[in-house]
C-alpha cells in the first residue's frame, strides 16, 4: 500500500509524527510532501493509496477520499487563535470581524468545512 | 566559437556597454545576494549533511540519467527535424519545444496523466507490475521532459549550420546512411551535441516543478537537491542557501564546461584557415 505523508519540516509533518507517537506506529511512507494540500492531491489522483491529513482537508476532497477517523487524532490538533491588531486605525471594523467570526454564523461555517469551536 | 574579422573594429557603441553592464548586474547581483546571506562558519556541516549529499547524490545520478535519455531521443529527434522536410514538421518542432515555456508543474500534471497509476500508460503498466510515480525513474522522466527541447535544439542549429555537403559527397562515394551519419554527421556536430547535452544536463540538475507534482519528495529515492532546498526553506534557512550555494557553484561549473568544450574541439579546423 502507497502511504503518502507531509514531511517532518512543515506543520503537517510535526503532526505526524506526533500521531505516530501516540499510536506507537511507523509509517513508510512513499513520499513526503512539502504541503498537506499536497498530501490531500497525491490521494485524490489515486496515485497514493492512503494519506495524513487534516479533518477539514478530508471535508474539501467530497466524494474523492474516504475519511477514517481515529481516537488518537486528538492529539494532534492545531489551534487557530483569532486577535486584532492593537494599534489598529480600524479597531470597530476588526472587533466585528472578529464577533462575526466567533458567532453562531461564523461558528455554523467553521463547523460546516471540518473545524472544531471553542 | 568566438569569430574576429581581424580589423579590430568592433561595432558597438560604448552605450551599448552600460546597459549590458546593467542586464549583467541583473543577474549577477542575486547571487551576490545569496552568498553574502551565506552562513560561512556552518557551511561546511550544512552541505555535508547527510540529507544534502543524499540529495546532491540523487541530483547528480537523476541528471546523468535524464541527459543520456535526452541524447537518445534528442539526436534522433533533431536529425528528424533539421535534414527530412515532411509534413507536419513545424507543428512537430513546436511541440517538441513546448516543455521550454510550459510551467514544470504543468508538465508534472500531464507525466501523471501519463505515467501515473491512472494515466494513458500507467495504467498498463501498472498491470505488468510497472509503478513509475514515486520512484527515481519518475525523477529521470520528469528531468528528461523539460530538459529535452535544450538538446534538440542546440543539436538542430548545430546541423543546420553544419548543412549537409560533406554527406552527399559521403554518399556518392558510396556510404550508407549509418555510415554517414556516424562517420560525417555526428562528428560533424559534435560541439553542438556536447553543448545540448552539458544544457540538458544542466537543466535536468535544476528540475523542481514537475518533479515535486510527478515524482513526490523522499529522501534517497525523489528528493533532489531542488527539492531538499524546498524543504529546508521551511525550518532553516541557513541550509536551504548554503545548499543554494552548492546547486550555483555545479550549473556555473556545468555551463561553463560547455562553453570550453566547442573551443577545444573546434581548434583543430580553426587552425587551419
């Protein structure tokens, strides 16, 4: 079987590993890409036949990948902080955005494409 | 190569200096850039690391490989093109040129659609137990894909130039074509073929588009040196320009061997005026 992960040096590699950690499990992969979008290609294409990526990239794919969840993927979650610039001339503007963001719209579309809210 | 009419007379207008100065600047002023940026006293570990001598190794493996094929195919190709007037010949020579403008990762996309699990060929392949994508040999296709057209094309001016007297008189006096071809032509052109395939080569070290979206990226098998460089970008910097370094310092050396090769093996006929 072809697996195809991100290599250690990017973000998703880091997640890897630590999965790798938690499982206790090795992976040889066939290749290690430089992005999870391109981890996310290489299955798509079905040139590889199984990959590492996030939940929200299994969700962007449809139809063309079959996401298997796993317990252990807890523990590999990054977390998006939102914030404004402090010294912003559009304070009022990035307060809104960032209400609109938090809110249960923002938090519908969140939801919606694969993220977990706080 | 270098022609002198012997009056001494050159014909260009010293302005003509100041902005070749300033295309020269253009080019030379990033590497400066780069070796300035170099990190001098971690050079060395960086580039003997043994990820980057794996890459530099595959590079140099991939590119030799990648030049042979270009030569297999392109001197036929360039014959093809330069000698038999046949219908359909432009259109041919403008696809053969194509991987010379197309973006790399477009011609990484149409390898996968033809060399890949599910491509025109890979499919048939696959059934005999041939699975190219993520192997070195998908590494060399890619190399040979956008390096091809620097071989054809040195090679096809090369014939052109050289025309075709010395073979006619070859076949009147009794030669096969073979024989003409490998005792007149290819000699004949010989300087041209060095310099396509010193280009190819070239081209082939520094492959990176269609070989990140054909081949994929593992160390010792996919990741060049281009790529290696990519990767490191992400997490240190420092080795990703040493390792730039190093990719200049082999296409200077590999540029220049091209343009002392003609010279050498041009001396002889020049000698004799």
């Amino acid at each position: 079987m072809k697996v195809v992960v991100c290599a250690p040096q990017v973000p998703c590699g880091a997640a890897t590993e630590t999965i790798e950690k938690a499982t206790g499990t090795t992976l040889t992969p066939v290749s290690e890409e430089s992005s999870v979008t391109d981890v996310l290609g290489k299955v798509t294409s079905q040139e590889a036949d199984a990959g590492l990526v996030y939940v929200t990239d299994v969700k962007t794919a449809g139809d063309k990948v079959k996401g298997i969840p796993f317990a252990e993927s807890d523990k590999a979650v990054n977390t998006y902080p939102i914030a404004a610039v402090g010294a912003s001339k559009n304070n009022d503007l990035a307060q809104a955005f960032i209400a609109a963001v938090t809110g249960s719209e923002g938090k519908q579309v969140l939801t919606d494409a694969g993220f977990g809210t706080l | 190569m270098t022609q002198h009419s012997g009056t001494g007379y050159t014909g260009v207008p010293p302005w003509i200096y100041a902005i070749a100065a300033a295309g020269a600047l253009f080019v030379l002023l990033p590497l400066v850039a780069m070796v300035a940026k170099v990190n001098w006293p971690q050079f060395i570990p960086l580039i003997t690391s043994e990820s980057s001598l794996t890459a530099l190794g595959l590079s140099l493996r991939t590119s030799a490989a990648s030049t042979a094929l270009c030569i297999v195919f392109g001197v036929p190709l360039a014959l093809v093109l330069a000698r038999s007037p046949f219908p359909g010949q432009r259109l041919l020579r403008a696809f053969v040129l194509l991987p010379l403008v197309l973006p790399p990762v477009v011609g990484g996309i149409a390898l996968l659609y033809t060399f890949g699990r599910q491509g025109l060929l890979g499919k048939n392949l696959d059934l005999v137990g041939i699975q190219i994508a993520f192997s070195t040999t998908a590494v060399v296709l890619a190399q040979t894909f956008v390096a091809l057209p620097f071989l054809v094309v040195s090679l096809e001016g090369a014939l052109r130039t050289a025309g075709n007297k010395y073979e006619a008189v070859a076949a009147t006096l009794g030669a096969r074509p073979t024989t003409v071809l490998r005792r007149v032509t290819i000699p004949l052109v010989l300087p041209g073929l060095a310099s396509g395939a010193v280009l190819s080569f070239a081209r082939s070290l520094g492959e990176f588009g269609a070989t990140l979206t054909f081949a994929g990226s593992l160390q010792g098998v996919t990741r060049t040196l281009p790529l290696e460089i990519y990767l490191q970008r992400e997490t240190d910097a420092d080795a990703a320009v040493a390792l730039s370094l190093v990719l200049v310092a082999v296409a200077v050396a590999v540029v220049g061997l091209s343009y002392m090769r003609p010279r050498t093996l041009t001396a002889p006929a020049a000698a004799t005026p």
